[in-house]
C-alpha cells in the first residue's frame, strides 16, 4: 500500500508538534522517520496509525483519504517503543489477540488462529514460548514478539516506534537484519521511527530527515550522506553514532 | 589482591541481627496489641455466656432487620462505587481534561470530612426543611430517616476506595497496551474488557474489599441520617450502639462479632484468590 502523507500539522495546546509536512511513501518501500527527539517523528507515526488526529492535513492510503478513518478500521500494524504487550497474556494470547477481536462473522476458527500463531512464532524464530508470560522474555524477545503480534492481523502498513531503542548494540543488530528480512518477505510497506542514523541509513531505502516538527530532507541514505541539503542534516549526519 | 575487601550485596540492606529481632519484634507485639487484642475481645465478650446465648440474642426480628439492612445498603453501594470509582480512576489516568485537578480533590473529600458532617450534610440537603425537602414530599418519597438517606450516605462516606486503589495502578500503566489493542482492531469495549480490567483486577478486587468492609462498618453518617428506627432503619453498627448502651453486652457484643466476622470473611475471600491466582499474579506485578 502507498501511503501519501498531505500538508499534515498537529499541534497540542500550546506546541506545535508538526508544522505542515508532506512526504510520499512508495508502496512496499522500507522508510526510516529519522531525528532527534522532539522533531515531531513519533507523532507522525501515530498521525499515520489514527492514534493521533492531525490538526489540517489528510493522510491517503493507496490514494483514499484516510483521515476519519478509525484506528481499528486502519488496519496499520504497530509496534510501541516500550512493546506494550499485554501483560496478563502469554505469548500466544498476545499475538492471537487482534484475531479473536474480529467480531464473530470475520474471526477465523481457533484452529486457523493456532496455525498462523505458529506460523509467526517460526517467523520471529522463537517457537516453543508460547505458553510465557512478557515478565518472562529479554527485551529482544519482547520485540519480536510485538513484532508478531502487529503482523497477525496481516496488517496494510507496519509502523515501528523506535523498535530497538532499548536493547544493547548485538541484539539491536541481529534485530535489524530479523526486521529487514520480513520485510523483504512479506512486502509490507514498512515505516519506523529512529534517532540513531546509523539504524536509519543501514536499513530503509528511504530516510526522511525531520528536525522540529519538519521535515528536512527526504532521500536515499546515499543521498543523504553524499548531498546533504540543509544545515541541518549536514551536522546531524556528522554526529558520530551513539551505540 | 588478598585485602582487598569482598563485596556482599546483602550487606547493603540487611541490618545486624539484633536490630532485626527488636524491629521484628516491636512490630510484631503492636499489632497484636493494636489488632489482634480488640478483635479477640469481642470475640470473647460475644461468647462470655456461651454460644447458646450468642446465638440466641442475634436470633431477634431486630437483628435479623440489621443483618438484611446492612447487607442490602452494601450489595447496592458496592457495585455502584465500584463502577463509578473505575470510571473515575480511568478518566483521570487515562486522560488530561481541565478540571482533573479537582476531580482529583473532590474524590478524597469524603476522607477528610468527618462522616458526621456528611450525614448532617444530607439531613440539610433532603430533610423535610432541606433544598429539596418540598419536592420530595410533594412526590412522597422519603430519604432522610428512610432506607435511601442510608444508601446516599454509604455511597457519600466510601466513595473514594475503589478509585483511589486504581488511580496510581492506572497511571503506572499507561495508555500504550490499549493503544496497542486499538491498532489490532479492538472496539474500545472489546479492549476495556480484555486489557483494561484484567490489568486492574487486583487494585479493583482490593478496592471493592475495602468499600465493602466501610459500607457495612459505616457508622457516623448513618447514624446521623437513619433516625435510629429500630427494625427499620437500624444497621448491624446502629443497633450494636443501640444494644451496648442498653447494658445488654451479650447481645451487642455477638452482632459485633458476627460484623468482623463478615469483614475477615471478606479478608480469607481475597486471600484465596490471590493463592489461587499466584502464578499470573507475579507474572503481571514484575512486568
């Protein structure tokens, strides 16, 4: 699916969290939102999943205006920064759980759920942790696990929060290429938010560089690195990592 | 490398042994005295004459009165401020609106008025001279020294129990695992039953213990508001009063008795569901 994102602004009370931002995202394209915090990247993210509603703008997907569109009616897969997973649930009922809360005509039968839960926890390449608890995984295999559950309900788009921010360099790398791989697996256009440019030009084929709720410049990582176009991104690029 | 000092983490935060023993120990004899003594008194006084008498002075139309009008006050009241408490935690965790600050004072005000203050408050606000005095007796319907005066004022008096167990629950939480429901596809009903409550149940379980142990413990504002009717409007805590004051000990001693009864009664129920829930309960406290 393509998603076009149209004069977009949001601001609460006081702030402006976005000033009018357009950005187009080809359809099965991988795209990195890359800033500092405070640029207006996450809320973007949220603007695009409908957890968030934009002050003017509209967001299309595959042309349609999606603006009013609901949350749930979005079917944009996401995964929160912190995961978020339901902790009173085990693995298995989490990533089941955006099927069991398809109203009764569209919910496929327990056995279909078993065989695609199955099928995602070989996917994530952790079979056999389906009956734990989230106290009971690492933080990388919390990750995956959120990274299950979004795609269980097959979802348009996946939308990814700073999706390695809190693990350490190795599990972050190995993540990474875990990430890339179901995405060139199953197509989905993919979109996630980072501050760590090296994350950024590594893994998307698109990075759209955002400072104070703009955005800077959109290219490929060559292009950026090669033919910075604002201040901005030119000193924000020479930052050494943070890792 | 011989002296250089081994490192023991529990040292830490472990005091010496003595001071543990005197620590364990003061606490330990403080709640005997502060906890334990009263409860076994009662007990005791109850049962001075036997059980047979016990029993007997607790088989009267009155206390069976009693006994119905406080069950029936907190069978209302405590599904009621069970629901509006929840309402209420979850407005003010899950939200920002103006006047939240408020909301948040007004939730504990029943804590800082006396209860004797707050009957008074009713018997001004629906006795026959009261705001809405008139219109009350001109649609025959009677609150003060009546069954809904005692409802209005349990309701009053354990308002905040269940949402102030919930607000700090809720807040910690956050909004980011029902987010996370609503992307799957969730309705928000869907989500509130199957992530929202389940994430609370314990505070909410404990909060609902606590408002049920006050409705039917309550005794300042419904003494001030029931008339003291005896066989009316007389609760298991009013007739108790009622009984010590007429020196008859037995009686009132046996329906205090049955009263803490009912309250460890609710204690053990809590207990056993948290022994028989202990696995899931240790998973959700350490996420």
């Amino acid at each position: 699916m393509h998603i076009e994102i149209d004069e977009i602004a949001k601001s609460f009370a006081a702030t402006t969290a976005l000033h009018p931002v357009s950005l187009a995202i080809p359809s099965g394209a991988m795209v990195s939102l890359l800033g500092p915090s405070g640029s207006g990247k996450t809320t973007l993210l949220r603007i695009i999943a409908g957890l968030e509603a934009p002050t003017s703008g509209r967001v299309l997907f595959d042309g349609a205006d999606a603006t009013g569109i609901t949350v749930q009616q979005r079917r944009a897969g996401f995964v929160f920064q912190s995961y978020a997973l339901f902790r009173h649930m085990t693995v298995y009922e989490n990533i089941a759980y955006g099927l069991r809360a398809r109203p009764r005509s569209t919910r496929p039968a327990s056995a279909e759920i078993e065989r695609r839960v199955t099928k995602l926890l070989e996917l994530i390449q952790l079979p056999g942790i389906a009956s734990r608890y989230p106290s009971q995984l690492s933080g990388g295999q919390r990750q995956r696990v959120a990274l299950a559950r979004a795609l269980a309900t097959e979802p348009r788009v996946l939308l990814l929060d700073e999706p390695f921010g809190a693990l350490d360099a190795r599990v972050r790398r190995e993540l990474r290429a875990g990430l890339r791989d179901i995405h060139d697996a199953t197509g989905l256009t993919t979109i996630f938010v980072t501050h760590d440019q090296d994350e950024a030009m590594s893994l998307s084929d698109m990075v759209a560089v955002m400072s104070m709720g703009r955005i800077e410049q959109v290219g490929t990582p060559v292009d950026i690195r090669k033919r910075p176009q604002t201040d901005f991104v030119r000193r924000f690029i020479e930052q050494p990592a943070l890792v | 490398m011989s002296d250089i000092p081994l490192y023991r983490p529990a040292d830490v935060t472990t005091e010496a042994r003595p001071a543990r023993i005197v620590i364990t120990s003061v606490i330990l004899i403080l709640t005997a005295l502060l906890l334990l003594a009263p409860l076994a008194a009662v007990f005791a006084e109850a049962l001075r004459d036997g059980l047979g008498a016990s029993l007997a002075a607790l088989n009267t139309p009155d206390a069976w009165a009693a006994i119905r009008l406080t069950l029936l006050i907190s069978v209302i009241a405590v599904p009621l401020n069970a629901a509006i408490g929840l309402a209420a935690a979850w407005a003010i965790a899950k939200f920002d609106f103006r006047g939240k600050a408020i909301l948040i004072s007004l939730i504990d005000l029943p804590f800082s008025v006396s209860p004797v203050v707050a009957g008074l408050s009713l018997v001004l606000l629906f006795g026959s001279s009261g705001w809405f005095g008139a219109w009350l007796s001109a649609h025959d319907l009677r609150v003060v020294f009546a069954v809904p005066g005692i409802l209005l004022a349990t309701l009053f008096v354990t308002f905040p129990f269940v949402a102030r167990e919930l607000i700090p629950v809720m807040s910690e939480q956050g909004r980011s695992e029902e987010e996370a429901a609503l992307t799957l596809g969730a309705t928000g009903w869907y989500m509130f039953r199957t992530v929202t409550l389940p994430n609370v149940r314990w505070a909410l379980l404990y909060g609902v213990l606590l408002c049920n142990a006050r409705a039917m413990g309550e005794f300042g504002a419904v003494a001030v508001i029931s008339g003291k009717i005896r066989g009316q409007t007389t609760t298991m805590p009013i007739l108790i009063e009622m009984l010590y004051n007429e020196y008859l000990s037995v009686a009132a001693f046996s329906m205090a008795a049955l009263l803490a009864a009912l309250a460890l009664l609710t204690l053990l129920l809590k207990s056993l569901m948290e022994w028989r829930h202990a696995d899931l309960l240790a998973a959700t406290r350490r996420h």
